[in-house]
C-alpha cells in the first residue's frame, strides 16, 4: 500500500460547510465557526490556505465547541501553508482536548500562540 491509499476520506456535507463560511476574518482575526473535526478538516484547510495573507494570521478557536485529533493535522497544515506565503500564523483559545493531544504527541512547541 501506498501512504495515500491509508488516507480515503469521505467528504461529509457539513451544514454551513462552505469554506467561505467555515472561517470568517473578524477583528484583524481568522475566526474558526465550525468543528475541528475529520468532518470538516479538509474544508478547513482549504479554507485557512485561502485566507492567509502577508504578515501575521490569528487563527482563533473561541466558537469551536467540538474538535478532534485532525485539529492538529489542520493546523499544522496551515503552519506549513503560511511558511510558502509569507505568512506567520499564531493561534488562539486553542480547545483543551487540542492541548492535551500536542503535549501527547509532542508538538506543543510547534504551535505558536497569540
């Protein structure tokens, strides 16, 4: 098996999943509106590339109200993302479950907070 085969994600239609209204910019911020979840983590990535611009990006968590391990996997992609753009990204009112996942794995440090 190739690494790709492992990764076979159904799309789920997610009501209010458009990417336009997955992230919505607010306050000089990238506010997240919908769950950091496998449901929505593909939407989400694209949707956070899409609203990188130069400088400095504050994703912000405070309407998350359910999130899973492919947070993590989203966010790093957006870290990644931002690096190519000349972007910095910074992360706010990151879920507790999220935290708890980076100290698990190890990655803590590699998530910068604003």
């Amino acid at each position: 098996h190739r690494w790709s085969d492992c990764f076979h994600f159904r799309q789920e239609q997610v009501p209010g999943s458009r990417l336009e209204e997955m992230i919505e910019r607010e306050a000089g911020r990238l506010l997240v509106k919908v769950p950091l979840t496998m449901a929505n983590a593909r939407g989400l990535l694209e949707a956070g590339r899409s609203a990188l611009q130069p400088g400095e990006q504050v994703f912000d968590f405070c309407e998350v109200t359910e999130a899973d391990s492919s947070a993590l996997a989203v966010m790093l992609g957006w870290l990644r993302a931002a690096s190519l753009s000349r972007s910095t990204v910074k992360f706010a009112n990151i879920p507790n479950g999220v935290v708890s996942l980076a100290e698990l794995y190890g990655v803590t440090e590699l998530l910068p907070l604003a």
